[in-house]
C-alpha cells in the first residue's frame, strides 16, 4: 500500500511538472511571432511602453539602459510619437519611473510627450493600467526578449494589440537566475491572466493622446 502511494505521488509531481513546463512553452511559441525586428511597417501605434528594470545611483541600470536606448530609437523612427515609462515608484527613496523620464529629455524627448506611470510594481499591472488608465489600444512593449514573451502574452489576454521590440541582447549580471524567475514568473501571470485581478492602484485615466506632463510629480 505505501509502495502505491508512493508511486501516486511520484506521478502526481511529473503530471505538475510538465503540466507547468508545457506552460511556459506555450506562452513563449504563442507569442514569439509578434516580437519584431522590423517595426517599419507599423502603424498607428498609441504609445511606445518601457518596462522598468532598475535603477542604480539616481541612473538606469545597464538593462534599463538598454531597453530607453531601443525605446528611444523607436521614437526617433517614428513608430509613435508618445511613450510610456512603466515602473517602480512606491517609495519616496525608489524611483525609477523619474530617473527614465530624465534619461529621455536628456536624448531630446519633448517632456510632454513621455507618461510616467507611477504604479507599474509588475509586468502585469504596467500592461493593465496602460490599457485601462491611459487608455492604449494598440502599443509596442520594450524590454529583452526573454521578457518580452510575458509581457505580450498578458497584453494579448488583456484585449491590447501589442507588438514587441527586443532591447540590443546582451548579458548581463545574474542571467541564469532571471531566466530560472522568468519561467516561474510566466506561469504565475498564465493563470493570473484567467482571473485577470485589477491592479492594487487604478486612478483616474490619462488618455495617452493628451500631454505626458500631466504625469509629473516634481
């Protein structure tokens, strides 16, 4: 009998394994086809949306960085004349959406066109408000690629029309570990997306046709 409920067991544990592997497989082949190298042909776009990813000494980290850089030339190129910085700013000692504001002005972003959302503590909530607070519809999300599975997923499963342009690849600090939190991190939002749970902070809209100012805090 124990032998039995042993084996069961065992079979239990694959059965979830590869129940979730299968998972994070099908986020990734299920949005692979929209992460773009050539975005000259897209048009229409509402707004150009910068993941955050950190910030070290009042500057961006070496991935953030990265992803401003892309998000910039998409700018320059003309795929949408205005952007949002989607990130961390939950204390008065951590800002990262500021510091990516500031980093674009510096590269000759008009301030009136970049939205800072203040409120973007994950993936989700970043993809969420940029619907429903500044009203996009159809968007290019930035960030690396092995994020950029993610966060197109939920974009899909949240009724946006969204596109993905992958950051310059390289590596960076801790890579290992970030992909080993990014298939965890897939699975989470999978089913996050079934529930599709509002964010912990909403507001009033900011339609992203209007002034980016209208975001500052300083």
């Amino acid at each position: 009998m124990k032998k039995k409920i042993i084996k069961y067991i065992i079979i239990i544990m694959l059965l979830i394994i590869v129940t979730l592997l299968s998972t994070n497989i099908y986020v990734k082949l299920s949005t692979k086809k929209i992460i773009i190298d050539d975005y000259t042909n897209l048009d229409n776009i509402d707004c150009i949306l910068i993941l955050g990813a950190g910030v070290r000494n009042n500057r961006p980290s070496l991935m953030l960085e990265d992803r401003l850089q892309k998000g910039l030339e998409l700018y320059n190129n003309n795929v949408s004349s205005k952007i949002i910085v989607s990130g961390d700013h939950g204390r008065k000692d951590y800002d990262e959406v500021n510091i990516m504001k500031e980093f674009l002005i510096e590269n000759n972003v008009s301030s009136s066109d970049i939205f800072m959302d203040h409120a973007g503590f994950s993936t989700y909530d970043s993809i969420y408000r940029t619907k429903e607070i500044f009203k996009a519809k159809k968007i290019v999300i930035v960030s690396q690629e092995y994020h950029l599975y993610r966060a197109l997923y939920i974009a899909d499963k949240l009724g946006l029309e969204a596109y993905g342009v992958k950051a310059e690849p390289k590596e960076y600090y801790g890579d290992a570990l970030r992909e080993v939190r990014e298939v965890i991190a897939r699975i989470k939002d999978f089913f996050k997306v079934i529930i599709k749970p509002k964010p912990k902070y909403l507001g009033e809209t900011i339609p992203v046709t209007g002034d980016g100012d209208i975001t500052n805090d300083k």
